[in-house]
C-alpha cells in the first residue's frame, strides 16, 4: 500500500510537469482504464488512449508541483483504492500557472505481478457548494463562473 501510495505521488508529479513518459512509466494503466475527469464530460476509456492523445496530455500539463495527501486507503489481495486530496500549482490548458486542489479515487488492480491504474474519478469540489448550485450542476444549468 506504502509503495501505491509514493507511486501515486510521484506519477502525479511527473504529470503536472508536463513529464508524459515518466507519468506512463511510474503508472502503467489497465486496458479496461477509465478516467472521470475533474473537468467533466464523458468518461474516457484506455482503448481510447493513442500515442497523440497521450502526447496531448503531456502537453496539457506544464511546470507544475504536486503535493498528495492521503485521506482513507482501502485494500484487498489484487485491488487497492487511494481517496486522496491533490494540491498541484501548475499551467493547465494554456492557463497561467495556479494553485488547483482536487478531490480523487485511485482505483488499482493487481495484473500479473503488477498494479496497473484501473480507475481515476477527480473534482474540484473540495469546498462544499450549495445545494442548489449542486442541482444546477447536475442539471447542466450552472454557469461556467459562480454569480458574485
């Protein structure tokens, strides 16, 4: 579990960097993958995953630091789930450079030998909303920026 969890981190970190291989390196993923983005929309699937998507990510991402902080671990024999908080500092999307704290489900499935990363679920949602600006998310009906 120790070892998930300090694989976990540096795997984020190297993501956050901009560092595409050294991420797919230290966190080699199931062919039945799925990835719930924080920034929503439909789930994306590993078969969905081609060397340009990849290349794509790794270009997403830049200059980024990466702090995790672990908040409950589960394990069986072949399968481990890591609920955690991530604070990352980064450039995303052609962004400038900001502080992004997420909430995230790590979900790994021992193949062969080997942990593969089966599942990641990730939101901003780390302060709480209201009830109806959940609705409206849920909906579809929020806006991009809250109302001040």
């Amino acid at each position: 579990m120790a070892a998930l969890v300090q694989r976990s981190e540096a795997s984020n970190a190297a993501l956050v960097r901009g560092d595409i291989e050294g991420y797919r390196a230290m966190a080699p993923h199931a062919d039945d993958y799925t990835l719930m983005s924080p920034f929503g929309g439909t789930p994306t699937h590993g078969a969905d995953m081609t060397e340009e998507s990849w290349a794509a990510v790794g270009r997403f991402f830049r200059n980024g630091t990466f702090e995790q902080q672990v908040v409950q671990t589960y394990g069986s024999a072949d399968m481990v789930v890591l609920a955690t908080r991530e604070r990352c500092h980064a450039e995303v999307g052609g962004l400038p450079a900001q502080d992004w704290l997420l909430r995230v489900t790590l979900v790994y499935r021992r193949e062969g030998g080997q942990w593969l990363l089966a599942h990641r679920h990730a939101d901003p949602l780390v302060t709480q909303i209201s009830l109806a600006r959940a609705a409206a998310l849920a909906a579809g009906d929020a806006p991009a920026m809250p109302r001040g």
